[in-house]
C-alpha cells in the first residue's frame, strides 16, 4: 500500500531573496497525494514564503517546482497552479461587499465559468460542511473571526484544488475560536485532501498530520512523521524548539 503513494509536488532546491536577504535556502521535500504536511519552526524561519511559493504568490529566484510530475513554469502555470492548489490564509481575506455565500460562489462563477444555480447549490453544500450553511446571506463583518475562517476554507474548496495550502490559519483568532477551524480542518484531512499546513498548533500537527518539516533559518533541519519529530527528534534544534513550545522534556 505505501508503494502506491504518489507525489503530488516536489521541491527542488527552492531558493527565495528579498533583496540581498535570503529567506530559502536550498529546499529540497516532497509531499504525497492525499498526506498532511505540517510545517513547524520559529517566527522568521521561512516557512510562510515557502508556502507561497507553492503557489506562486512569491516567485521562486532559484530551484526547481513540480507539480503532479511536470515542472512548474513560472510564467505560464501560473493560473493552472492556482487553480490546482488552493490557499487559505492567516488572515481570511473575504470580499466584504459579498455575503458568505457570495465569497464561495466567486470563483467557481468568474474562474471555472459555473452557472450561478449550480455555484450557489455548491456554495451551499460546502458552507454547510464547514457548519455555516445558516450563516450563508451574512456579511464578513458580521461574523466571527472563527466563522469567517471556515467561509475562507469552504471557498478555497469550492475551486475543487487538487491541494490546499494553509498559512497559519488560527494565528489570527481569539483562542476560544480555534477548535471550531481546527475540526474543519481535520474532516477535510479525513476526506483525503492533500494539505501542507504552516502552524503553530502543536497538538494538530501532532495527531492529523502524516509528515512534519522543521523549518529554521531558511532550511529544513528535520522531517519526519509526528512520532520521529515529536517524541524522538534527532537534531539539538529541533529539540530545543520543542522542549520551549511544549514545556515538556522529549
């Protein structure tokens, strides 16, 4: 069973500068259909760019990307990888003028050339996935940061991606409201959606994911599935990471 894995995008050392700075360097992984990938380290260690360069969002200054065994050009896939690999981010980015129906239905409509009855019947079904199907006719900003979250994530779906991509998707919510996101996120991960996660959620790292990354400085200093990283990291700075964010011997 596992030699049927295949992967779904591969990352060939990846370099990213702004300027003269050097946030990636030389990033080399691979992420498998239908796994979670957790992406774990400290403030400024690169990983948020990294994600967006998965997209595109950030182009890449050296390296290679491929994408389900093709190699990603950058001037010509751009709206191909888009389209395939959805993101989702910190900070929800909603239209504010469209209700929460309305932000589902955009793309499908605008993009993907969907008959509006059918993105709307779509729109619908996924808002009532994430819990908010009595939610639909409400505003952004009639919701809760939580809730506007979970829109965030049913739009992202409604494109259909072929994976999805989260950037610290809870840093920007009140903790009472992280549970409600997190479980989302789990029955998506449970559906078999390929996901590669930026987070500070130890905990959903630990349990939903089936490969972790331990980013610093610009590199990957570790990877490995939860038990290894967790429980028996093997480089002194993942283990030091660690033992602060846990405030527990490994």
């Amino acid at each position: 069973m596992e030699n049927s894995k295949k992967v779904i995008y591969e990352i060939k050392h990846l370099r990213k500068s702004f300027g003269k700075v050097e946030v990636l360097k030389d990033i080399s992984m691979k992420i498998e259909n239908g796994e979670v990938c957790t992406i774990i380290g400290p403030s400024g260690s690169g990983k948020s760019t990294f994600l967006r360069c998965l997209n595109l969002l950030e182009k890449p200054t050296g390296g290679e990307l491929w994408f389900e065994g093709k190699r990603v050009n950058e001037k010509t896939d751009v709206k191909m990888l888009r389209r395939d690999v959805g993101m989702v981010f910190q900070s929800f980015n909603l239209f504010p003028m469209f209700t929460a129906v309305e932000n589902v239905m955009y793309a499908p409509i605008h993009i993907k050339k969907i008959p509006r009855s059918q993105a709307r019947e779509e729109a619908m079904e996924l808002l009532d996935r994430v819990g908010l199907a009595e939610r639909a006719d409400y505003y952004p900003g009639e919701l809760s940061g939580g809730q506007q979250q979970r829109v965030a994530i049913a739009r992202a779906l409604a494109m259909k991606p072929k994976m999805l991509l989260f950037d610290e998707p809870t840093s920007a919510l009140d903790p009472e409201l992280v549970g409600d996101v997190l479980t989302v996120m789990k029955e998506v991960a449970l559906a078999g959606m390929t996901m590669a996660v930026v987070t500070h959620e130890m905990q959903f790292a630990r349990s939903v994911s089936n490969h972790v990354v331990f980013m610093d400085k610009g590199y990957i200093v570790e990877e490995g599935n939860p038990e290894d990283i967790f429980t028996h990291p093997k480089e002194e700075r993942t283990q030091t990471f660690l033992k602060r964010l846990l405030h527990a011997d490994i």
